[in-house]
C-alpha cells in the first residue's frame, strides 16, 4: 500500500482542497463495496484501503505524528466526500478522526506508541461505563462499552471508565487485541459500521495510557496546535454532521434519471440546507480555535442546533426521493439511524438550544 504524503496542519486552502479532493475520489470504490458491507456488517477491506490511501485515516491525527492534524471545514469536507459513497464509511471515519484527536492528548511516550502504526485505526466510547482499579503501575479494568464503532477493524480503544475510589471518568488507550468483542451489532442502518460491544475483563493498562477525562472535553486556548483548542464536544458535533450531509447528497445522485424534477429540486435544496449547517458548526470551531476563543452557551447551544439541522435536512432530503432502489434503500436506512442517534437527534438537539434562543444562559 502506498500511503499519502501528510500535509502537516491541513487547514490552508490548498491543502483542504487536496484532502478533499482526495476523498472525492475514493467515492466510486467506497459506492461498489457499500452493499458487502452492509450485508457483513463490516468494512471491506478496499474501502479501508482507498481511505487510508487518501489520508483519512490522519485527518486529526498530529502533525508531530505524520497526521494532517486537520481544521474541522477540512474533516468536514472530507467525510462528507466519504458518505456519498457509503454512509457507514463516513460515521466509521467520523468516530477515528474523533478518537485520534483523543490520543493527541495523551503523554508523549503513548502518542508514539499508537501512532507508529502507519494509518492506525483508533475507536473510543468516552461514557465511562467500566470502572478502572488502581494496582502497581497502572490500572486493573473491568466492564463494556455498547455501540463501540468499528471496534473489530480497530487497533486501539480510548474507552472511558470511572476511576475507583473517586469515581473519576478516565480515558484509557487499550489495544483492541486486550479487549473481548461481542458481535451484537445487528440493525437496519448503518450497518457495515460493525457498532458492537467491547468487553473488559481484568484488563492491566499502565499508568500513562490512563487520562483524566475532564481536561480532555475542555478547550486549551494556549495549545499549540488549532485543533486541540476547541472543546471536545463542538468539535464532535462538527464531525458527525459529515456523514448526514454526504448521504444527502448521495440520494440526489442515486436519484438523477428517475425521480421527478420537482423531488430532484427538494433534495437539493435540503442538500444544501444540511451541508450549509455542517459547515457553520466547522467554521465556528475552527475560528474559536484559531483564536483560542471561550466558549459561551450561545456558542454551544448553536453548535447543537446545527447539528440537529444538518441531519433533519438531510433525512427530509433522503425521504423526498425515497428508497425505490437497493442503494437508495440503503442510504434511506443510514440517514435514518443517523437521526436516531442520542446525540444526533433534531430535538434533543433543539431541546439544547431553546432554553438558551429564551434567554436561560445556565442551559449550555
């Protein structure tokens, strides 16, 4: 395999116009492996080789590591590219370029270790639902994550756990080799994302691949790279709106020839609806962190509805053509679990961002 050169702070236009381009074209691989996938529930393993041939696998990957450590209208950009061709893909790589970040923030010596493997692949739940058990050197961990994404295609987790006997939330970095898989992922959408449970079971971890997790949700305006000065929360949001807006767009392209204009119109309207409040959510990131600005519960807030926005439309945009094909069946199903996602959902998300549109700034 021949991997891309990194272009070290992608951020610039040339350089995000590179990334994404490059992303473009891996569309057509990705759109003939999507049907295997959703049928083994897994990524076939081209589609894991275009990706990582295009860069994607280092989109939030550190410059300092061979990553692209790249601005959030980048990742954007990028996944979007990537959903057009398979809406599982996209979510896989939306959740590796959020748990790469995460590694990012670990000890210098844990960095090195995960990231010399070329193109790793790194997956995370940061609900701390396994506690971690201090014993000599480190930590004995006991428990599982549900819905861990592409966990068996993974190489290492940064699945969180309550610290005893504070009951801290920590961030651990576990090789998926230490960690039992349980193939429970069995759902309409999304399938090819392999979303299963991950289980621990008196599972050592040493001292420095154990993070205290609150100061990783936190923005760090003094930090060196961009990336790592926005909270972790909008930066998430930013990243998983992706895949909505490219499977929007895929349905418009799945459609072309046989819908009606006037539905053709509707989607792309929508499309665009979506992708525009993708890219707002990205570009409030990225400015704050350019600055190393504070956030506000305005700026939260409206990062939440973006969110919510960006896959409301692309849902309504999906639904207007319909699923009279298998590939539009498909993208219909993925959009649609998209939406069922807890952090996802349009009115969890406007929920979040009423009480602040009214004027309650303690709602966040």
């Amino acid at each position: 395999m021949v991997h891309g050169t990194a272009t070290h702070g992608a951020g610039h236009g040339t350089e995000r116009h590179e990334l994404v381009r490059r992303a473009a074209g891996i569309v057509p691989v990705l759109r003939a492996h999507a049907a295997w996938g959703d049928e083994h529930r897994r990524l076939h393993e081209g589609a894991l080789e275009a990706m990582a041939d295009a860069g994607v696998l280092r989109l939030r990957v550190p410059a300092a590591h061979g990553g692209h450590e790249a601005d959030l209208a980048t990742v954007v950009g990028v996944i979007a590219e990537l959903a057009r061709g398979d809406g599982s893909a996209a979510w896989t790589a939306a959740v590796w370029a959020i748990s790469t970040w995460v590694v990012g923030q670990f000890p210098e010596d844990v960095r090195r270790e995960v990231f010399a493997k070329p193109d790793v692949r790194v997956t995370g739940i940061l609900s701390p639902t396994a506690t971690a058990e201090p014993v000599g050197g480190g930590v004995l961990v006991n428990g599982r994550w549900a819905f861990t994404t592409g966990a068996p295609q993974s190489h290492w987790t940064t699945n969180a756990a309550m610290l005893l006997p504070d009951r801290a939330p920590v961030a651990l970095a576990i090789p998926l080799v230490d960690l039992s898989v349980v193939d429970d992922w069995h759902t309409t959408g999304l399938r090819a994302t392999g979303s299963v449970t991950t289980v621990a079971k008196d599972v050592f971890v040493p001292a420095e691949r154990v993070l205290r997790l609150d100061p990783v949700l936190r923005a760090h305006p003094h930090a060196a790279a961009p990336m790592f000065r926005a909270p972790f929360v909008p930066a998430a949001c930013a990243t998983v709106s992706a895949p909505a807006v490219g499977l929007a767009r895929a349905a418009v392209d799945a459609a072309r020839g046989s819908a009606p204009a006037s539905g053709l119109r509707e989607a792309t309207v929508l499309a665009d609806e979506a992708e525009f409040h993708a890219r707002r959510t990205a570009a409030v990131v990225d400015l704050k962190a350019a600055g190393g600005e504070e956030w506000t519960p305005e700026d939260r807030a409206g990062v939440r509805r973006d969110l919510g926005e960006a896959c409301l439309r692309a849902r309504d945009a999906v639904d207007v053509l319909g699923g009279d094909s298998p590939t539009r069946h498909r993208i219909q199903r993925d959009v649609h679990a998209l939406n069922l996602h807890a952090i996802l959902h349009p009115n969890a998300n406007l929920e979040r961002y009423g009480p602040v549109f009214a004027g309650s700034r303690h709602d966040g």
